[in-house]
C-alpha cells in the first residue's frame, strides 16, 4: 500500500501552503514520504485498504505531519554570515507570534486527523490485532477528539499533551477497580471497532476527563461505574472473577469475643 499525494491534495489541507508555484510543494515532497512511510509502519501497521475515507484520512494527517515538519525551515536560508528570512518586495515576514500560533493551530489539526485515522482504522478488518492498533489505542482516552468532547479544558495542543500524563494516571486507577483483565477486554472491542461495552466505555472516558479536570466529582463516577458492572455480572466476567472485585467487597476484620482469633488488648 502507498499513500501518495499530489500538489492539490497537499493545498486542499493546508490552504497556508497555497502557491501558483511548485517551489513551497517541492519543498516538503520529501517530508511527504517520510511521513507516509511512517504512517504506513507506525499507525497503518501493515495493514491494507482501498477504504476511501480511511485514505483521506490518512492523506490529511500526512500532509499535516510532513508540513510541522519542515515548517520552521520553509522560510529561512544559510547565507556565509548565518541563517536569513525569506522576503521579497510583495511579503513581508510574518511575526514570530503569528508564526507561533498557526504551528500551534496545526498540530491541533494534526492531532484531528490522527485520531479519525485511527477511528476509521478500527473499522478495518485485522487492525484492532496489531502492534500499531495497541500503540495508538493504549487507553479509553486516546484521541484528542475524546479531549474536545468530555473535558473542560480548552482542546489546544498544550493542554492535550498536559493531559496524557493524567491519562495514564486515570488508566492505572481504573485497573486497579476494574481488573487489567476487563480494561484489555475493552480496549480490545474498541480496537476492533466492536460495541460490546458502550456504555462501559463512555463512563471510561467520562472519568479520565473528570481526572483531567481535577474534578471533586472522580470518587462518585468510580463508584457509578462499579455499581453498573455489578448489575450485568455475566456482562463483566474478567471484573467479577478478578482480584480487584475481592478487594471492592473486602470486609475489614472484626475482633468479637466469638472468634478463634480474638485478642485481649488491655
């Protein structure tokens, strides 16, 4: 599988990069492959298709990728005395602030086209089963469009790559309620583009978000999701025959007169 790409393609994702010449095109082509062959190995993991939207997507977030990363480069040159800005007498040199803001404003986007790559990916046949579908959905939360939907933090880049720290932090503490178990079972159906645990999943998620936020509201989401499982026991087998269920239900010992292991403390 190849994931080509012409000048009308690239411009039609990055309006920015419009240009009646070949010369800024030319400029990132060879970023283009790069970033195609790393999509195909990193994200794609050797799977293949002719799915049309699943292409799209992919030709979206290649464009972006190779762009970012060429895009500090697009308008400086190495002259003898040291590195120089683009300019001519129609443009002039864009603020470093402006500049800022729109490399932001693209890895935004970059992060978007990721995630519905991945989105369309778990629709493919024999994806959900590799390496680079546990790579890209390691958790519930994997996408910044999960991010945009539940949080209520701003879905800026900064915040997205603040918060995966949080992400994998929410993840420990739901496996340790839930089991491993029953968190790889999910992620398993959600690589594999299977609803087998809808509404398990969106409490999921709602949690992480409520985790990202600091919100004083995490302790009763854990218990609500707990509470549902219990409720579908043959729905929730890894979690009802886990560790984890013995240790919700523990009941702390009790020194009665009555027991074999009494102890006088006087």
């Amino acid at each position: 599988m190849e994931i080509k790409i012409t000048k009308e393609e690239f411009e039609k994702v990055l309006y920015v990069a419009t240009s009646q010449h070949m010369e800024v095109f030319e400029s990132v082509e060879p970023y283009i492959e790069n970033a195609a062959d790393d999509c195909l190995g990193g994200i794609f993991g050797g799977v293949e298709t002719d799915d049309g939207r699943t292409i799209k997507n992919a030709k979206q977030y290649v464009c972006l990728d190779a762009f970012l990363n060429v895009f500090r480069q697009l308008d400086l040159v190495l002259t003898p005395t040291g590195f120089g800005v683009v300019a001519n007498q129609t443009t002039s040199p864009a603020s470093r602030q402006r500049v800022d803001a729109l490399e932001l404003q693209l890895k935004v986007e970059r992060e978007k086209a990721r995630a519905r790559l991945i989105d369309n990916l778990t629709r493919i046949e024999g994806w959900g089963d590799t390496a680079a579908a546990r790579r890209c959905v390691r958790t519930v939360f994997y996408s910044i469009l999960l991010f945009e939907r539940y949080s209520t933090k701003p879905a800026t880049y900064d915040n997205w790559q603040a918060a995966q720290i949080d992400i994998m932090e929410a993840d420990m503490k739901l496996r340790k309620k839930i089991s491993s178990a029953q968190m790889e079972r999910v992620l398993d159906a959600l690589r594999n583009g299977k609803d087998d645990y809808p509404a398990l999943l969106v409490a999921l998620q709602e949690f992480t978000a409520l985790y990202i936020d600091r919100s004083p509201l995490i302790g009763e989401k854990m218990r609500t999701i707990l509470l549902a499982m219990e409720r579908d026991p043959s729905h929730y087998e890894e979690y009802m025959k886990s560790d984890e269920y013995k240790v919700n239900h523990h009941e702390p010992f009790e020194n009665k007169k009555d027991s074999p292991a009494f102890f006088f403390a006087g």
